[in-house]
C-alpha cells in the first residue's frame, strides 16, 4: 500500500475507534474537563513540562486524538494551543471537550503530513505523546514538517511506546516471561487486522492498521536531518499504553517507554 492508502485506512480506523471510545468514555470525560485541576500528565510529563516551563508558550499537537492532552497543557498555562488529527470522530470529539472545558483551543483535521503552511514558525513547542510515531510511514518527513511548525529555537517533546517494545507480540508473549518475537530492525509494518480496543476491552476495532517500527537509530537520524538537537533522553520501565502494561511486571525492568526533548537550530 502507499503512504496515501495506509493513512486513509488509519483515518477509518480511528473513526471507528472513537465511535467506541464516545460510548465508553466520553460522558466522564466531558465531566472532567469542566474541573480546573483536570489534568492528564503522568509524574514524567509533569517533571518536564516543568522544565520546560509552558507559561505562555504556543504549543502543537500531533496526532493529538481528542484533545484532553492538549486541554492539560492549555490548564498548565500554555499560550495558544493547537492540534491536528487526521480522525473525523475524534476532533468531533476533541471540539465537544474544549466546550466543555471553556477553554480557547485550536483543533483542526488533517493529515499530519498536510498541515497548512501557514502554521509554519508559529509555536514554541511541539508535543508528541504516546501512540504517534508507529502510525507514520514516514518518519523523516514527519519530523521536518515538525521543524516547519517550530520557531528557531523551538523545542520538541515526545513521551512515546519503546521501540524495543515491539519486538515482543503482545497478544502471544507471557509479558511476564517474554520471549523475542519479532526483528528490532524489521522493516514491514506490522498489520493489525482489528482487534480489542485498547479504551473498551469489551469491543473490538474491525479496520486494518499498520505500525511502523522506527528504530532510535532511525529517530536520532531524522531528527538531525530535520535540524533539530536532542537536549534530553530518558527510558523507563512503566508503560504510557495500556497496550503493553503487563510488561512493567517483567522482574527485569524491559524498557517500556522514553521521554525525548529536542530543540529546533537558530
């Protein structure tokens, strides 16, 4: 498939997820936005959000589904806030919240790859949380259209899945004692054919997906080629993803997920 039909598949895909997730969630979710200390940052996301300091930044979200995420930052002090994301449904949604939240935020669909170039230099951060960059089948166009987005001296935060992680099948492998599956440096997708939806154990998800392994090597790569200076590189032992914690239990500590702040050059 090319690049325009995988992320059609994921546009459907993720329509049908949010379909699931407005019946399984949304009426508490449009409850909790309403309160000013609802927050959806983790101890990491708080630590470096901290460091960052969001007081008055402009911030931009990729793939930013329906916006909570993006409501956190606006709540932590962040200045205009702006997502895309290429689901119908869940910028439906993300509109819905942000109304409900009484908050002043952007949320417009698009692929990430076709964001207007009049949103080029108009933030001081991006931000990337976990469950963005296997959707992407191209890695190094992804992160120059970051640069685009960025001001000079902008930075870049991504709190995402381990790459390592995919090496072991979620569905078959004993989290606890896992085996290696898969090649780290695989270079197929892996295809889902539907499958347990990861918000509504319940339901299950009919529409094809396909998550690109990008290996650090390949991150670290394009990162550079898009001008963009690492700062900060963390790996941790808990997972961000209900998809794969199970394996926080592994008594030998797997990497699970990493925390990444770069900056854009001058």
């Amino acid at each position: 498939m090319n690049e325009n039909d995988i992320c059609e598949a994921h546009r459907k895909g993720w329509n049908e997820t949010a379909a699931i997730h407005e019946r399984a969630a949304l009426g508490d979710l449009l409850e909790a936005v309403r309160s000013p200390d609802f927050c959806t940052f983790d101890e990491v996301e708080k630590r470096i959000f901290g460091g960052i300091d969001l007081a008055g930044k402009d911030v931009v979200q990729l793939a930013c589904n329906n916006a909570r995420e993006l409501i956190s930052v606006k709540r932590a002090g962040a200045g205009r806030c702006v997502g895309f994301d290429i689901s119908d449904a869940f910028v439906d949604q993300a509109h819905r919240l942000i109304e409900a939240a009484q908050l002043d935020v952007e949320v417009l669909r698009s692929n990430v790859y076709n964001i207007p170039a009049e949103y080029d230099n108009g933030f001081d951060l991006a931000y990337l949380t976990v469950g963005t960059i296997g959707w992407l089948p191209d890695l190094s166009r992804f992160l120059a259209k970051v640069a685009e987005l960025l001001r000079p001296g902008g930075q870049l935060f991504i709190y995402e899945l381990h790459p390592f992680v995919f090496v072991y099948d979620e569905e078959t492998t004993d989290p606890i004692d896992p085996r290696i599956t898969r090649s780290y440096f695989r270079d197929e997708p892996l295809i889902f054919h539907g499958g347990q939806d990861y918000v509504d154990p319940e339901s299950s998800v009919e529409s094809t997906g396909y998550w690109h392994h990008h290996t650090f090597g390949q991150i670290m790569t394009s990162l550079i080629e898009a001008g963009i200076i690492l700062e900060s590189f963390e790996e941790f032992p808990h997972c961000n993803s209900s998809t794969h914690a199970e394996f926080a239990k592994q008594p030998n500590r797997l990497p699970l997920c990493y925390a990444l702040v770069a900056r854009k050059q001058m």
